[in-house]
C-alpha cells in the first residue's frame, strides 16, 4: 500500500471519529503525528434538513408544470416536501434554485395580471 493512500486511510478515519464522536482519535492523531502528516480541521457532517442534490429543482419543475406560479406559490408548493423547513428558510432555498434554474434556461420570469410569476421555459 502507498504511503499516501494510507496517509488517506487514517485521515477519513479521523474525520469518520470525530464526526461520530467515536473512541481512538487519540491513537489516529498519533500515528498521523508520526507519519508527519498535515490534519485539517474537520467540517461537520452534511445537515440533515439538506435535500438531496436536486430534489430542488424537481420539485420546482413539477409545481411549474400545471402552469405559472408567484414565488410564493411555489414556496408552498415545495415546502410540503420539506416539512421541517421554517417558512423563511423554504422561501431562501425555493429562490435560491430558482434562480439557477433561470441561468441555465430551464425556468423564466414574466409579469402577470398579480404580479412576478415563474413558468417553464417554453410555456405558454
């Protein structure tokens, strides 16, 4: 086995004892102390109200699908499928995916008789 790939081994195992609050990080850092290894600080774990990568952007393309929404509209459409969001926090993430959505050309943005709507690209 090459150096650097059990230089690896130990690293994910550190970051796998810290993340999980496991015993024998002492005896990890150790042998990465010896081996004269660098250990970077350790990030934690991916939170658990993330959706998956992207869940956004379906849902959002399915709730546009019956036709043109205000943003709004599209919050609580897509906030039935992340209940353990707060309003606030769905309404930063829908705007957040729409808005890529518009940069690749999946999704537009026109006025309607009640304001903003969003739509698929291409529909009427």
């Amino acid at each position: 086995m090459q150096d650097k790939s059990i230089d690896g081994a130990l690293l994910a195992l550190r970051k796998q004892i810290i993340r999980g609050d496991l015993d024998g990080l002492a005896h990890v850092e150790a042998l990465l102390t010896l081996r004269g290894v660098h250990m970077p600080a350790v990030l934690p774990a991916k939170r658990k109200d993330v959706a998956g990568k992207g869940h956004m952007a379906i849902w959002i393309m399915q709730a546009l699908a019956d036709g043109p929404l205000p943003f709004r509209g599209v919050v609580d459409r897509v906030a039935t499928h992340r209940p353990e969001l707060d309003y606030k926090a769905a309404c930063s993430r829908t705007g957040q995916a729409l808005n890529k959505l518009m940069h690749k050309g999946r999704i537009v943005r026109v006025r309607g008789l009640d304001g903003w709507m969003w739509k698929l690209a291409g529909q009427r």
